[in-house]
C-alpha cells in the first residue's frame, strides 16, 4: 500500500518540477526581446511545416508518375506544379536553417547577458561582504557562475531550445495530420501518441540522469580544481622543486574516476533498461500503424495517401530521438539561473537583515570633526571570535591615523566597518555625531578610496586604472592631477606614454617586481572620482617616509576633508 501511494507522489513531484522548470524558462524568454522571440516562433513554424509540405508535393509527384507510367500525356503540366512546390520547400528549408541557428544563438546570447548582469548587480551590489563569505552562498554563486564560463549550458540556451522546439512539434503535428486524413483518424492519434510516449520516456529518463549529475557536483568541482592546478601556470615552481608532477598526475586520475565512475555506472542503470522499454513502445505503435498502411493498400488506397501516409509515420518515429538543439540546453540550462535566483534571495535577505538594524537613506555628511569608535564590538560569525572588544577610537578629520598591530590584531576588520561593509555587533560608529549605520551604505562607500591587503590588481592601463568609478571618463589633465594628489606624478613621468601604458602589474619589470608591488600597496591609490571627499588605505607595512614607525604589519586609514 506504501508503494502504491508513493509512486504517484513521486510522480506528481515529478510533473510539477517539470513544469517549474518550463515556466521559468518562459518567463526569462523576454530577456531577449518580445521581437526576437516572435521572429524565432515563425521561423521555426515554417521549419516545422515545409517538411510534410516536401512529403505532400513529392507524394503528389508519385502520384502522377504512377498514373501515367508510360508518360502519354503532358508530363511538365501534370507533374511540374508539384515537383516545383517539392523543390522550393526543400530549398526554403535549407536556406531557413542557417537563420535558426543564428537567431537561436542571439537569443541565447541576449538571455544570458541579461543574467549575467543580474549575477553581477547581485554579487558586487546587492549582497553584503558577509555574504559573500557565508560558504553556502558561496557554493550558489559559484553554480551560478558555471554556465557562463561556457562549462555547461546556461539560461540563455535553454530558452534557445524552447524556441527550436517549436519546430519539432509543428513538424509532429503535421505529420499527425497527414496520417490522420490520408490513413484514418485512429491511425494518426496511435502514431503520434506512440511518438509523445517514446519523447518524454526519453526526457523523463534525460531528467533522472540529471539529477545524477547535479548530485556529483562535489566530485567535479574536486576535479575541475585539481585539473586547473594542472593546466595552469601558478603552480611551476612548486612541481619543479617539490616534485609534484608524479602526485598531481595521479591525484588528477582519482579526482576523474572518481566522477566518471558513478556518473558511468548511474546512466547505464538509468537509461538503458528505459531505453529498451521505450524501444519496444515505438516498435508497437509503430508496427500497428504500418500493418493498418499495408491493409488499407490492398483494399483500394490510393498511391497518393499510401506515399503521404508512410513517410509522415517515418516522419513520426523519428520524433522520440534525442534532440541536440533543446534536449540537454532545456534540461540542464536552468540549473544556473535557478542558483542565480536563490543567490539573489541570499543577497535581498542578508541585505534587508542588515538594513533593519538601522540602515537608512540620510545624506551623507562631510566629516568636520571626526569620526568616532564607541565600546565596539565585532564578531565575523556569530559564533566565531570577538575580533573587536569595546573599541573606542576618534579619527580626527583632516589628519591622518596610523593603526599598528600584530597580524590579527583587527587593523583590516576596523577599515571594514570603517567603510561600512560590517555593521558593528554592539557599539556605535558616528560621523560627527551621527550614526554611520543610518547612512546608505552605497552613498557612504562611494565617498571613499580603500586599498585592502588583498586588494586586485587590474591589467589595464595608468590612465584607466586611476580614472577607475569616475562617473565620466576623465581627460588627460584630470588623471595627471590625481596622481599628482596621490604623489604618484613621478610614477607616471617614468612612463613612456602615461595613458597607454600598462599598470605596474604589466610593466617591464613584472608583476612580482619589488617596485611594482610596493608602490601599489604603500601608497594610496590616485583616483579621478570627483569630489575626493576621503581616503581611506590598506598597508601590509608603513610608509617607507614613516622612519619611526615600527617594522610590524600595519593598516592606515588616512583622511582628507572635502577638497583637502
């Protein structure tokens, strides 16, 4: 009784994450424009109808040809309009495919820059630091990100694929007909009820092998990371000196079997035993409808519905094989968008828990006294160690405030929720009297220059690197009067060409120089952004001007009023 009543559950589960699935892929088809997608649909219901058209125009031809063997009347008037109507609907076909693959990838290409941007507005926006360090959402944007590093299907094809559909089920609907007028209506419903049966065995067991796949997930991200450390070029030296080549050959054969074996073992056990069921299916209907063709031609059908009736029932055994253009693209595509949608409900969540501790949209102040620590407190997680306790600290404007310490004495997490991408776990962070936490983060953090120790190097050029969130891309003399702030005039004197030339990550010298890497992380960064209200740096040492500084890891905040 258990199994009877578990196996319709597990069905109607079934059927309604299909149609989950469908109804986000059609919902994201607007991403690529109602106009598109209209031209896709007729596109695809032309490719859809002119092959039964082929079948009715050379069946016609046969027709005519069997009448006359011996050709005594006029073959062009009678054979002619048809062999015409054939030729044009097989020419029209052929030409129309190109434009199906092209209008399919454009599709695909618009839908998934849609994503993407919506990935990105969700990773570098919406979602707060903390979030971003919380290992689950971490797991959410990397499956997200998948796709559109080109490794599986994305969103964009999987809505490509619903539109190249369009024209497989016109194509069965069609040939339905046929049947159904030239044969009789009994045999058109068998057949292409024979043919739904056969597809969506096949798409069901597609599904199975699916959620196979998405359960190794581990298993290939352990081998996709041991097969980049093979292939990149981070990891010369140490293979050199350590001899890890013989290790990282091996490790990279367990990592693979260790994915492919079950992966191997799951789809015969999936797919073959359904495949033979399915077969036999096919083999059924199909062989009722041909033995119904054959009796009917011995008792008087016509040659014209016997040919039309035998190659729309070819026509129709085909349509339960595997579609290359939708089956996988519809199946797997969505997997990214669907992590996409939950990372963005991370994102809003973390996002709206922040803000209801006080988040608010006040202006932002220009500091004129200072900003002040009152007994904070911080803490990563909540149940992780207190970094700070009972901080309390005034950053004076219009000076600048070294803060020295041990590695792990808390200097980064104090300009982390400096630059309110932590909120204090107790305690209070006022500007001039006023609460940081009643600021818009996103006001407040663009106000502000911080170059953390971990802080990315971008492979662009001076000029770019400086003009960098500039809210209208800066001349020549702006850049050069940012650098001059910064006393990064000379750096850039060096240079033979100031706005071409690349970053010292790019230089010459190489990106591990000591020139290069010093003064990008003992200097602050020059920026074009106007106004320059504050500034605020990360430094793995001090200054090398700071002669009475002690040699230990340090961060500095410093800080300009507006204009300063």
């Amino acid at each position: 009784m258990t199994e009877s009543v578990s196996l319709p559950r597990r069905a109607w589960r079934g059927f309604r994450g299909r149609a989950r699935r469908w109804t986000a892929i059609l919902r994201l088809a607007p991403a690529a424009g109602r106009g598109l997608l209209l031209l896709g649909v007729v596109l695809n219901l032309a490719l859809g109808a002119l092959p039964s058209g082929f079948v009715l125009a050379m069946s016609v031809l046969l027709d005519h040809v069997a009448a006359d063997p011996a050709g005594s009347g006029s073959p062009w008037s009678a054979v002619g309009p048809a062999l015409a109507v054939a030729v044009g609907a097989f020419l029209l076909h052929q030409a129309l495919v190109p434009f199906q693959t092209a209008v399919g990838e454009i599709v695909s290409r618009r839908v998934d820059g849609y994503c993407v941007r919506r990935l990105m507005s969700a990773a570098l926006c919406e979602a707060p630091v903390g979030a971003l360090e919380d290992r689950a959402a971490l797991e959410l944007l990397s499956d997200a990100r998948t796709a559109f590093e080109r490794s599986m299907p994305t969103p964009g094809d999987a809505v490509a694929g619903v539109v190249a559909l369009v024209a497989r089920y016109t194509q069965l609907v069609s040939a339905a007909v046929l049947v159904a007028v030239m044969l009789s209506p009994l045999a058109g419903v068998l057949i292409a009820a024979t043919a739904l049966v056969v597809r969506f065995g096949q798409r069901g067991s597609l599904g199975r092998f699916n959620v196979l796949f998405t359960g190794l997930s581990g298993e290939r991200r352990a081998m996709g990371y041991v097969r980049g450390l093979g292939l990149g070029a981070g990891l010369a030296k140490e293979v050199r000196i350590l001899g890890l080549l013989p290790w990282l050959l091996d490790r990279q054969r367990k990592e693979t079997m260790a994915y492919l074996t079950p992966l191997w073992e799951g789809r015969r056990r999936l797919m073959f035993w359904p495949f033979v069921a399915l077969a036999a299916v096919g083999l059924a209907g199909g062989g009722t409808v041909l033995t119904l063709l054959g009796d009917a031609g011995g008792h008087g059908l016509s040659v014209l519905a016997f040919v039309v009736a035998l190659q729309a029932v070819a026509i129709l055994m085909r349509f339960g094989v595997y579609f290359p253009e939708s089956d996988v693209q519809t199946q797997v595509g969505m997997q990214s968008y669907t992590a996409l949608r939950r990372f963005e409900e991370t994102a809003r969540h973390a996002a709206g828990t922040r803000a209801g501790s006080g988040g608010g949209q006040a202006p932002v102040p220009a500091p004129r006294t200072a900003i002040s620590f009152r007994g904070v407190r911080f803490r990563y997680h909540e149940d992780g160690p207190e970094i700070l306790r009972g901080l309390d600290l005034d950053l004076a404007a219009g000076r600048s405030t070294a803060i020295v310490g041990l590695n792990g004495a808390g200097k980064t997490t104090l300009l982390k929720l400096l630059a309110r991408l932590y909120d204090p776990t107790a305690g209070h962070i006022t500007v001039d009297g006023a609460e940081l936490t009643g600021i818009d983060p996103r006001v407040w953090q663009r106000q502000l220059a911080v170059i953390f120790q971990d802080y990315n190097r971008y492979e662009l050029t001076a000029g770019e690197n400086i003009a960098l969130g500039a809210s209208a891309p800066p001349g020549d003399a702006v850049v050069a009067a940012a650098a001059e702030r910064a006393g990064a005039g000379p750096v850039l004197a060096g240079l033979p060409t100031a706005r071409a030339r690349c970053c010292p990550g790019a230089t010459p010298a190489g990106p591990t120089s000591p020139a290069a890497s010093g003064s990008a992380s003992r200097s602050p960064a020059p920026s074009a952004r106007s106004p320059p209200a504050r500034r605020c740096s990360s430094w793995t040492s001090p200054p090398p001007n700071w002669t009475s500084a002690p040699r230990s890891s340090s961060s500095t905040a410093s800080w300009r009023p507006p204009g300063g």
